[in-house]
C-alpha cells in the first residue's frame, strides 16, 4: 500500500491536465456531476458518446467528495491501479506466496503502469478491471471454485464498462488460444458458465441499453466509429507502422524488461519441446501469461489506428511472468549477462528522469555536462545494483530495482512536473487568462492545439468557441491564439475593436479581447 500510495498517488496535481483526452474526460465528468446524470456523458452539453461510463462514475464520486480539481480526476486511475496491485498479490499470496510481493510490486512499479495511474483517461480502468477479470479467471482453471468464474464475468463487465466490447474480445481470444494449448477444449464449454453469462449481461446491460434510449445515435458513434472504424480505419489520424507497439510493450515493462523476455523466451521454448506435457508439469501459468502479453501487441498492431495507451492490458502480465521465472530459478545463480543489462536498465532511468526539463523544451537529452555528470551518476548505481545481484542473487532483485525507481519517480515529479505544466497544460494559460481579465467573459480560440482548447474548456469550466470556417463569434470575447496566426486573426476580424492583452510565451500563445460585433 505504501508503494502504491507514493507510485500512483503523488504528485497527482504537480502539473495540470495534459493532452486532449484528460481535461475532456475531466469535463465531462463534470458535466455529468453537475446534472446529476449517470447516463449520458456530454461535453459543452452535448452527448460525447466515444467511452463508456466507468471512469465518469468514478470520477463523479471522486468529485462530490474532495471537489472539482484536475487532481481529482486523476484519482480514479490512482485507485484501479492500486486494486490491481492488492489483486495481484492477494492472486499470487493464494498460488506462489513465495513471490506474491514480488510480483505486485514488479507490477506497480512498470512504467507504463505507472505513468497511465497519474493520467484522468480510461486506460487504467479498462486494465485494472481486466487483470483482475483474468486473475480470476484462471484461479477458476486451478481451483473450480464457481465464485471465482462469477468473479471473472462481472470484472469482465467492468472492464467492459471501461472501454468497451475491446475487453471481452481480447479475454477470449486468450482463454481460446490457451485451451489449444492445452489441448482441452472442455475449458471453453465450461467457462460458457449460463450464470455467469446472466451476471455479465446484468452488469453492463442497464448502462448500455439506457444510453441507447436517450441517444439513438449511441450505436452508430460508440460501436461503428469509435470501434469498428477506429480499429478498421485511419479515421481518427492515429496510423503508426506496424511494429509501433513493440518499443512501447518494452518502454512500459522498464525495468523489468531484460528479465520479462528471458522468462517469455524460456517458456515459449519449454512449451514447443514439451508440448502438452508442460501444462501438466505446473508451467501453465506461463503459458498463460505468455499468451496474455502477446495477444494484445498483436490485435492492436493489426489495427489501423493506434496509440500507446492500447496495449497496457497487456502490461501487467509481463511482471507477472518475470514472478514465475524468478520463482522457478530463486536457487539457481543469476547469468551475469542478466545482471549487467537489467542494472544498466534500471539505472538508466534516472537519465530521462533528470534531463525531463530538456525532453519537454527541446524533445531531446543535449550532450553536455549535465548529461555527463547524470550519466556517471546511472553508471554508479547500476555498478551498486550488480554487485548486489551478484552476491545476494534473485531475492534481492526486487529491492535493489525499486531503489532507482523510487528516485526517478520523485525526481520526475518534483524537476519535471513544473515543466510540464508550463510546457504542455492549458492550467497556466487559464490561470494568466484569468490575471489578465478577470472578467467571466466567454473564450474562443483560433489557429491552437485541441489540447488548448479542451483545457481551457476544463480550467475555465467554459464551452469554449472556435472560429469555425473563418466566422469569429459576434459577442465579446476573448481570444487565444498562437502567434503565428496573428495576420489571419487580423484578416477575419476586419474593424472590430482589439485590444491585446498579453502573452504566455512558453506555449507561444496570445491574448486578446474583441469588442462585440456592431
């Protein structure tokens, strides 16, 4: 709980909302709050039908209880992550109690679990409702406890409730692939559980059947465009080649990354010697994880549309295997070729962690002293780490790794956050916005990024308006808009009074205040 608390929960208001997703998630719970709806998300009032309700219920609680603040609507990401972790451990406590803290920390301490916990979007949801719909399931396989399989099917809803039929969709395709490999196709007749499946359809049925009945349109944007065209199309300009997601499956498995391949490796070559033998043998669970890691990667490099975020439903399987190499090899002595590039991994997040300043101003790491003062100081450490591995072996991995990972975490936070605020979040351009004209007068925009646009819709708690083909609205307003685009506004606006405002030069923004069309 401590880790999970310091992993997950700090720093969650360091910077502000960033991105497009998180302030119009952010909003739209807000919106839901404010007309105490739990049916309809709407954004600027109108029905935004691109996710499903889970994260906006959560954050509609997390808002009636601590108040509207970008923070708040990061605390359901904070919150599933952490219940994934306890479900983590409480899954290996009952299986390989011998590595059950290892592994749920190996899970919470995953970049990529790390980095979404802090973020107000649906990923963490959909994940963490996910793995513990997985867990469940296949402590059903060992143990045929049936409230373990009723578990799997409302998690399964959850995570339905998360994102989408993307959950049950992907939950099968493993189960499937996993009954081949075992060779028992009973597997699948009996998770086809009729109560389970009553139990499944009972969870998501009132929200999905309701948001159809007061928005006939739901079907169309959620599951033809949001869905099927997203997955089919480049519809929403999210085309990457097809090997994207492999750099991110490794980024989000730091730093457990060189040992997450050697035990995926060493099952997948024990399963193609031993065939069938190896699930009678107590590798399963492997196999499983194994398949679990892999099936997103690959259905989501098949899709026309992609982003990072996709795959990290498969991320927790990855710590969860290195749990099962790590128990299987505890006695034996770690390869020195393991040693040295996992403390070389671990090590070197500090580099990014320290040089996050010029990663968020000039998107590169400068060569220079800085760099090779923070260089020495990573090589140092993973010289402490390998010596450590060398002589206490496995059952010092866990702590030597999260000793590097702690300090990155805080020293991002603490260096990095204020950069990305003023870089990246609309919450500074709001703030001196509001310095400069105090006034609740309405804001549009012309010529910004839609993050700027969304954020300001969020900090300003404001529809915000846009200079929509060239037509600048009629009343008062007051304009943001980026430098360069300082002769078009000056073309569109003809002789209406101007007055400028000032400027937020770290986003290259300007503000102004345009008089009422007469």
């Amino acid at each position: 709980m401590g880790f999970c608390l310091f992993l997950f929960f700090y720093g969650l208001g360091s910077f502000g909302l960033v991105g497009a997703d998180e302030p119009r998630y952010a909003q739209v719970a807000r919106e839901m709050l404010a007309r105490h709806d739990w049916i309809t998300p709407t954004l600027g009032g109108k029905a935004w039908l691109e996710k499903p309700a889970l994260y906006y219920w959560q954050a509609e609680i997390a808002y009636a209880i601590f108040g509207v603040r970008d923070w708040v609507a990061r605390i359901p990401s904070a919150f599933d992550a952490s219940l994934m972790v306890l479900a983590v451990y409480w899954f290996l406590r009952g299986r390989r109690s011998e590595v059950a803290l290892d592994g749920a920390l190996m899970v919470a301490s995953a970049a990529g679990v790390v980095g979404f916990a802090h973020a107000a979007a649906t990923d963490i949801p959909l994940t963490a409702m996910f793995t513990i719909a997985l867990l469940a399931w296949y402590a059903w396989w060992e143990t045929r406890r049936r409230t373990l399989l009723a578990s799997f099917y409302v998690f399964l809803a959850l995570a339905t409730l998360a994102k989408g039929p993307v959950a049950p969709a992907l939950a099968g395709v493993i189960i499937v692939l996993f009954a081949i490999a075992a060779g028992r196709g009973g597997i699948l007749l009996k998770t086809l559980w009729p109560p389970g499946m009553l139990l499944f359809l009972s969870v998501i049925l009132p929200w999905y059947v309701d948001v159809q009945m007061h928005n006939p349109e739901f079907f169309r944007v959620f599951i033809l465009e949001h869905n099927l065209a997203r997955f089919g199309t480049n519809l929403y300009q999210h085309q990457q080649p097809f090997w994207f997601f492999i750099p991110v499956l490794l980024l989000s498995l730091t730093p457990w990354v060189a040992f997450v391949c050697a035990g995926g490796w060493e099952t997948l070559r024990d399963w193609w010697t031993k065939r069938r033998t190896l699930l009678d043998s107590g590798d399963a669970l492997s196999i499983f994880l194994v398949l679990w890691l892999v099936v997103p990667v690959v259905f989501f490099s098949l899709s026309q549309s992609k982003l990072p975020g996709y795959i990290l439903p498969a991320i927790p399987a990855g710590p969860l295997l290195l749990a099962e190499y790590l128990r299987r090899h505890a006695d034996d002595e770690l390869p020195v070729w393991g040693i040295a590039l996992h403390a070389l991994i671990a090590s070197g997040l500090l580099v990014p962690a320290v040089m996050i300043q010029y990663l968020v101003w000039q998107h590169r790491i400068p060569v220079g002293g800085a760099l090779i003062v923070t260089s020495i100081v990573a090589l140092v450490t993973a010289g402490g780490i390998a010596m450590v591995l060398r002589r206490a072996g496995w059952r010092m991995l866990r702590t030597a790794t999260l000793i590097p990972v702690v300090l990155a975490v805080g020293v991002l936070i603490r260096i990095g956050a204020p950069a990305v605020d003023l870089a990246l979040s609309a919450r500074p351009v709001a703030a001196e916005l509001t310095r400069l004209d105090s006034r609740p007068l309405p804001v549009a925009v012309f010529g910004v990024k839609r993050e700027t646009e969304y954020g300001l819709a969020f900090y300003r708690n404001q529809v915000i308006a846009q200079y929509a083909n060239g037509q600048p609205p009629w009343y008062e307003h007051l304009l943001v808009t980026r430098h360069d685009q300082l002769p078009a506004f000056a073309k569109l606006i003809g002789d209406r009074r101007v007055e400028f405002l000032g400027s937020f030069e770290p986003q290259g923004l300007d503000f102004l205040r345009v008089a009422e069309k007469k």
